[in-house]
C-alpha cells in the first residue's frame, strides 16, 4: 500500500528515478564534456529535460515500475544509436548523421562500418544495458499528497518547457521560434535527439531541394570558353575559416605559427592585402562562391554560381567539407555542396563546440586527387581556426602554452585562449602545407587556392579585450586574411602566370567577394560578362571599392580603401 502521511519530501525516490533516466543520455555528454570533445550545453540540457519523465511518476505513483520500464526501454533503444554512432566513429549523433545515412548507399555505409566497428563495441553496450537494469531495479515510487504533487508537476512542466515560455511571453517571439527553441533545447536528450534530427533533417532537407531546383533553372553562362581544355588538369580550392592572416608567420607575426608554409614560401605566391567582404561565414561564401557582391547581395538566386561555371566548363566537381553538414544555419553551404556532382561529409557534429580536426579532410581528399576524371574541381572546406579554438587541434599541436611572445596585458583566460588561437592556427599550417604536399605529390597539372572565409579578433586590442568577430565593431583581424597559390610546374608551363610574380600585383587590395573572377581567371575560363580588372592577377585590375557591412543595410557599409580599420 502507498501512503502519502509522511510530510517530507522523498528525495531519495525522487532522485533514484531522475538518476535512471538521466543516465541513457546525460553521463555520455558529461564525458564528452569532461574529454574535452564538447561544451557544457548538453550535459546541462539533460539535467533539464529528463526532469519530463519524473512527471509521470509523480501523477502515478502506483504504476512506478512500469512506466519507468517502459520510458526507460525507449531512452535505452534509442540511446544505443548515438553511443554505438560515437563508438564507431568517434563524434555526437545529430540530424547531419540522418543526412548523411539517407545520402548514402547501403555499400558505402557498410565499408565504412567494416573499417572502424570493433567487437569491445558489442561488450560496451552490453555493460551499459545491465547498469540501466540494475538502476531501474533500485527505482522506488515518489508518494506525495495531492498538493505537494500538483506543486511538483507544475514546477517540473515549467523546467522542461521554459524555452518556449522564455521565447513566447518574454521575447514575444512567434510560436515557430519558440517550438525552434525547445526542440534545440530537448536534442541532445535521447529520445529527442532522433525524433527532433529527423524534424530538422526534413526541414532542412525540404530548403535544400527547392535551393537547388532554382539553382538548376538558371541559365547557364553566355559563350563560355576554357582555355588549354584537352589538357588534362585538377583544380583545387581551400577555404578556411576564421583565420586572420595577423596571426601566421608567413605574414610576419612574431610566433612561428605558420612553419610548413614557412618552408615553402618560395611556392607560393602570397597576397598581402585581401579582405572578406563579412565576418560570416555564409554570409561571406553567398558572394565569394557566386557572383553577389556588397552591391549585389542577392546575385547568388539569380546568377551561376562557382561550382556551376566548374561544370559548365567540362569538370567532375567534389565537395569535401569538415564544417558541420546539415544546420539551418548552413542550408545554403549544404546547397552549394549539393550542386558538385560527388559530396564527402565529415562533421556530424551537433555543435561547433566539438572537437573536430581538419586532418581528417587529407585521407578523402588523397582518394580524390586519383580519381580518373580528365579535369576535377576539388573543393575542400575546412573547419579551421573557429572558436571555440581548443577543439580545433590535437595535444600534440599545443605548442604555445605560455605567455612568451603574448601581449603583456593578456592574464590567465584571455591569455590561455589567445594560446590556443595561435595553436589552432598551427594546425591549419600543418593541414594546408599536408594538402598541397598530397597535391604535388600527385603530380597533377593544376593549382590550389586557400584562403579564409573571414578573420578573427584574438584579444588584439588592450582598451578593448574581444575575441571574435562583429559586424558592429569591425576591426582589421577580422576581414584581414590570408589568400595563397599554390601552382604545379605542369601548369606554370601551360598557363602564362609570370605576371603575378610581381610585387605590386601581391600588393594589390583586393575583396574576396570578386573571387569567382579571379578563379574564372586562374582557370582560363571565359565568358560573356566576364569582368578581368575584378581579377586580382589580371593585368587589366583596376582599384574597386572595399567594401565591407551589411549589404542590406547599404549605409553600414564602409569601403577600406578610403576608411581603414584599426589594428
């Protein structure tokens, strides 16, 4: 019999059944917390939403061990899938992985399977079940009075759904933000995280299909041509991210942070005065990989865009991307990737808050460079420099650790991260040199591209201590980047490119949001419109404006040429 006439609160039934379900989702964040692999944001979205489940209990205490068995045999089936996808493939389940299982074959998911499935896995989840029992078996019930448990369900309803209380009635924001707001706070809890990737897979899904049906209605370039076009060749671009060519030695910055690209300098030809457009990333790609520029903004809806010109000219395209895959706020790079003809995704990461190594773009990228395709145009993404910057190296890249060759203002955090700033940089050198040594190794005809979508304020200034990027306060760092070639001795042969040898051309200013020009240059490529004094190895470039802002809100923007920025 079940008696309500003790008055205190029965903790300990009450903290044994949130423990029960706590355990199928919020000890595996807290060890991707703990590991370093991720931030706190999902451990701490467990405490709160497995508080849900408790509900239940308190309404029907005498049905305790059937509900808890029934939610838990569903926490636990559903659990297995991240643990199992984490223990294969070392990264956290979210809706990117859906993408990505609806995107492949059965042949290359079981492949892939085969080479990293190990039989301790079988173990592991085997362990993880019996726990799960032997909690479930120390469940008791939670007996309240009548007033005590309405308090209590009301206090728990209000924990679980003050996001989209928080939204709707104190930000006054829409419902569908709102419904938004909570299915980002209840993803990272089993069973949510399937139910709500798959929401937000099809919702994404739905935004890229019709991006791509438009893409696919444009016309075509008007009388494009393409120079040397029975040669074979491969074309390759890297784009970075986060980057700000102030914090690479190969622009003279004190710490050795670019050592491989050191090495080779005499290879590569180095732009001194290149500029992003935006401090956001897709912000910046709508223009650096379409022909939208500060003044055109919406160009990218109504014109071909870089990987549509690649095709048009006769190449087999690729899309390599360690950015996260599938977000809404990176539908627009997975619909550009989308358009390339084949796509290798790397993140499934559900926040950039994960650790993520760009390295792993060298293994698909050297598979790529032997395709047999007569002319490739490889795009390579990389995760780069982004914050949070200690998820973006290995242990064996933290080299700068200590506050020699730092700004003396800089003390403990802000120290500590300026540090791994200049680490992460590092181990973007140590990716991109890896990249063109695979490229050259190749022997292919052709030349690689890298730049970085936009930079990065590390603390730069004492009056102002900001690490980051925003378009209200712009500084140098964050639109300053690096912009390199890289160029095989085959097609120096083919391609007359002495020109930019010259030191007034790598002088040149230059905003990235005129790349496609540049690349359509580099490439031999023309065509009806083709503008040459917006490519910056034309000898035909003349000065256009820096510009820079927010292009939808024309008096924020600021040209570079006639108002510098700060260092």
């Amino acid at each position: 019999m079940l008696s309500s006439k003790n008055k205190s609160f029965p903790w300990g039934s009450f903290g044994l059944a949130f423990l029960f379900f706590f355990y199928f989702s919020g000890f595996y964040q807290l060890f991707l917390f703990l590991s370093a692999q991720s931030g706190f944001n999902g451990f701490r979205q467990n405490i709160y939403m497995n508080f849900l489940w408790l509900i239940p209990l308190i309404i029907f205490p005498r049905q305790t061990k059937l509900i808890t068995i029934t939610i838990g045999a569903v926490l636990w089936a559903t659990s297995l899938v991240f643990l199992a996808y984490y223990a294969v493939y070392g990264q956290n389940f979210s809706q990117s992985v859906l993408f990505i299982i609806f995107e492949s074959n059965f042949r290359e998911s079981n492949e892939y399977l085969e080479s990293y499935f190990s039989w301790w896995i079988i173990f592991g989840l085997l362990t993880y079940t019996v726990v799960a029992i032997l909690l479930w078996k120390q469940i008791k019930p939670i007996v309240l009075p009548i007033k005590t448990r309405l308090i209590s369900v009301s206090i728990l309803i209000f924990i679980v759904s003050w996001p989209m209380i928080n939204y709707l009635f104190i930000h006054n924001s829409s419902l569908d933000k709102a419904i938004h707001a909570q299915m980002d706070r209840m993803e990272p809890v089993a069973p949510w995280h399937l139910i709500v990737g798959y929401t937000k897979y099809k919702e994404q899904l739905h935004e890229i299909e019709k991006n791509l049906l438009e893409n696919k209605n444009l016309a075509p370039l008007e009388n494009l041509s393409l120079k040397n076009s029975n040669i074979p060749n491969t074309l390759v671009l890297v784009i970075g991210e986060s980057t700000t060519k102030q914090k690479m030695s190969l622009y003279g910055y004190v710490r050795k942070t670019t050592p491989k690209l050191d090495k080779i300098r005499d290879d590569l030809l180095i732009f001194n005065h290149v500029y992003a457009p935006r401090p956001y990333t897709i912000e910046t790609l709508e223009q650096v990989l379409t022909f939208a520029d500060e003044q055109h903004p919406k160009l990218y809806l109504t014109k071909p865009t870089l990987i549509n010109m690649m095709k048009q000219a006769g190449y087999k395209t690729f899309w390599i991307t360690n950015q996260q895959t599938q977000t809404k706020r990176n539908t627009l790079l997975t619909t550009f990737s989308k358009q390339a003809d084949e796509q290798i995704y790397l993140n499934n990461n559900r926040t950039q808050n994960a650790a993520q190594y760009d390295g792993a773009v060298i293994k698909p990228f050297k598979k790529v460079l032997s395709d047999p395709a007569k002319k490739k145009f490889i795009v390579v993404h990389l995760l780069g420099t982004h914050r949070k910057y200690e998820y973006r190296y290995p242990d064996d890249f933290a080299l700068f650790d200590d506050a020699k060759n730092a700004p003396e203002y800089l003390k403990g955090k802000q120290l500590k991260e300026y540090n791994q700033y200049d680490n992460a940089v590092l181990y973007n050198d140590y990716v991109v040199s890896e990249l063109i040594a695979l490229f050259k190794k190749s022997q292919s005809n052709g030349f690689m591209v890298y730049f970085s979508d936009h930079g990065e304020e590390v603390y730069d200034d004492p009056k102002h201590l900001f690490a980051g990027r925003t378009e209200s306060a712009p500084t140098e760092a964050m639109y300053s980047i690096p912009f390199i070639i890289w160029q095989s001795d085959s097609w120096k042969k083919y391609h007359k490119m002495s020109v930019i040898n010259k030191s007034a051309t790598l002088n040149r200013f230059y905003s990235t949001s005129d790349f496609i020009y540049t690349w359509a240059d580099l490439s031999g490529i023309h065509f009806t419109g083709f503008d040459a004094s917006r490519s910056i190895i034309n000898p035909l470039f003349s000065k256009h404006p820096i510009l820079i802002g927010n292009p939808d809100k024309p008096e924020t923007l600021r040209d570079l040429r006639h108002s510098p920025l700060s260092r």
